[in-house]
C-alpha cells in the first residue's frame, strides 16, 4: 500500500529545506538543544516523583483547558518579574512548547495566502508552518537594533495600500533567531504604535529571555507595553529544562484563547517543570547562563582564530551566532562538504522565504563542549578557508 496516494488535498505544501540538516553528525552547530550538563537527573527525578505523588489523582481526567493552575501561578509571577508582564492565570495558556503555541496560531488565523511580516531572516520553524500553510511571509529590513520601525511602517503600508493587511507582525525580539540582536527599548514602543495604527496584532516569540550571559539588562517585553489586546506573548522552558519536555506558554486576550485548538502538552511533563522551577528556576538560569557563556566564548575565540574572514557580534545572550563571509563563500552550497566533515551549521537561506543570502549562517553553541566547539569549527574554517583561497 502506497499511503502517499491517500494525502489529504490540504495537506502542507512542501517548502524547499536542504536535506543536510537532518545529517547525523559530532558538531551539532545547527540546532538549539538543552544545554547536556544542565540536566540535573538526581533533581529531575525528585520533581518527577513529587510531581506524580501530588498530582496522581489528576493523571485521570483530561488535564484543565489552560493547563496545570500552579504552574500558571508561578508564569504569572514570573513574567511580572522577568518581563513587566502584568496578567491573570487566566490569560496564561500552557502549550507544547513555544512551537506548539505557534503551531496552534498559524492553524487558526493563516490561510493560503494570508499575509504575515516577519523579521528580514525569521526562526525557520515558524517561517516553515506559515509556508506549508501557504501563507505569505514578507521579511522586514533589520540592523544592529533590531526591527527597523520605518521599514515595517513603509512594509505595512504598502501591503495595505494593495488590499494586503497582514494577519500578524511576528517579531522575536530577545536574543532573536538566528542573529542574536535584542530590539533596543525605544524601537518597542515605535513597533506597537505601527500595530496600533494598522491594527495589526504583533505575535511575540520570547522563547530565549532566560538566557541572558551578560551585558545590559532586557529591555521590558512589548507585551508590557500593550493596552490595545494587539500582543500575543509566546515562550517556553523547552530550551532551559529540555527539548523532549515540549513545555511552553502563551498569554493571548481570552478571545485569541477560546479560538484556538487546544494542543496540550504531556500533564506528567508539565506538573514535572512545575516542581522543578518552584524550587529550581533561578539557579538553573544562573546555571545555564555560565555554560553558555563558556561555550559562547569558545565559539567566538575559535572564529578569531581560524576564521578571522567571519564577521559577528559577539551575542549577550541566546544560543546562536550570525556568521557573515565574503559573497563567494555559498552556505547552502556548502552543508554538504561540511557535513564529510562532521559539522552541521544552518544556511542563511533557510531563515528566508527565498532561501536566499547565503553568505550568511548561524552557528549554536549549547549542544557541544567548549572542547569540541573549538575543534568543530576549526574543522569548518579549515573546509571554507579552501573555497576562499580557490
């Protein structure tokens, strides 16, 4: 039986991804795992078995609609703290990760050829959902600061101007995916406006805001600063506690909740993150934040050292680097040879809906060691140093 024939007709559309990603390889510089080392499992299995001594009784029914309450409790605190987020549990939906959060907005609201503006190179998981969905995805220009609010306004406008509203403004303005910049604090409230103006609801993916290594404080989250309902705040523990707990969050108007097709997370996964982060949360992020500051550190020495053609702002936070080379240099091109050389990066072109720019691409720095960082990217240069010399 070929089951290919029985696809349904509305099925994705099929998006254009280089097969060398899913390669198995030692230096995985491609993907934003859980730090290893962070994974504490004599702490772990104590939350777990006090998680499933209190909550036992609950694995039963179906877990309640927004999710365990006292995990709820503590993201209300907790974002209030973090991120001036002031909000009720009741605003406050648990999700499968931050992807799953997503995942449930884009099956809601996006239809082939919706319009959706996006950062000028975007998370290539989101930009892969709104693709197969048939969306389209206009980038917005950025620079050192982040979104450029005239950009958008001009992009906006324009769109509108052709009977093209976009359904969303999606932004993940913290240690962003894939360049690493944090919009500036100002630029936040000028990006509010643009949505108030156009009534456009802003989509913000803070999926990396416990991850910050060093200089300056985050500016508050545009969430903050939202009076009109126009800002859906996403984010998760799936890249803090562990990419297979799939746990996450968002705080949408109790309208945006009611319409969305509830994906819940595994209950024993969450009432688990729950009993860790009640006692864990702050010195687990202090934790991370030292590891990734090491292997950061690692990534960007080894760079200086063996690849001096590289440019990059060192990042203060997040889990990635934006690699810019000379234009002869062809990312997407060159997976595959890097692969022969056990070394996964993901091309700049995967980050854009015309998979173009391929000067570019991003480097992850939490999977390896700091060892075996710098021995993967020496490896690397070694490989993009002969197409530079050629």
């Amino acid at each position: 039986m070929d089951y290919s024939t029985n696809l349904s007709s509305n099925g994705p559309i099929d998006v254009l991804t280089h097969p060398g990603l899913k390669a198995d390889v030692k230096y995985i510089f491609s993907v934003t795992n859980t730090v290893p080392e962070c994974i504490d499992p004599v702490e772990y299995s104590k939350a777990a078995t006090k998680a499933i001594h209190n909550n036992s009784v609950s694995f039963g029914p179906y877990p309640p609609a927004l999710g365990h309450e006292p995990l709820r409790d503590l993201l209300k605190s907790s974002v209030s703290k973090r991120r001036a987020i002031h909000c009720e549990p009741d605003d406050i939906l648990i999700t499968d990760g931050a992807g799953g959060a997503l995942k449930m907005l884009v099956n809601a609201f996006i239809g082939p050829g919706d319009v959706v503006v996006a950062e000028q190179y975007t998370y290539l998981g989101t930009l892969r959902m709104l693709m197969e969905k048939g969306a389209e995805v206009i980038h917005s220009d950025i620079d050192a600061h982040g979104l450029i609010p005239e950009s958008l306004d001009n992009v906006i406008s324009d769109l509108v101007s052709r009977n093209k509203k976009p359904k969303f403004i999606l932004t993940i303005p913290v240690y962003q995916n894939p360049t690493g910049i944090t919009l500036s604090s100002d630029r936040r409230q000028q990006i509010l406006d643009i949505a108030i103006k156009y009534d456009i609801p802003i989509i913000e993916n803070e999926s990396y805001a416990d991850f910050r290594i060093d200089g300056p404080e985050l500016p508050h989250s545009i969430k903050s600063l939202d009076t009109d309902d126009l800002v859906i705040y996403v984010s998760s523990f799936t890249k803090l506690l562990g990419c297979s707990l799939r746990v996450g969050f968002m705080i949408a108007p109790k309208q945006v909740l009611e319409l969305l097709e509830v994906r819940r997370p595994s209950h024993l996964a969450v009432v688990t993150v729950y009993e860790y982060l009640s006692e864990h949360y702050e010195s687990h992020v202090t934790r991370v934040a030292e590891m990734l500051k090491a292997r950061r550190d690692s990534m960007a020495d080894a760079l200086a050292n063996y690849l001096p053609e590289a440019d990059f702002t060192l990042p203060h936070g997040g889990m990635m680097m934006w690699i810019k080379m000379p234009e002869k240099i062809n990312s997407w091109a060159l997976l595959d040879e890097a692969v022969e050389n056990d070394v996964k990066y993901n091309p700049g072109g995967v980050f854009r809906v015309q998979r173009d720019q391929n000067q570019f691409f991003r480097l992850t720095y939490s999977h390896n060691t700091p060892e075996e960082i710098t021995t993967g990217i020496a490896s690397l240069s070694q490989m993009l140093k002969k197409h530079l010399d050629s």
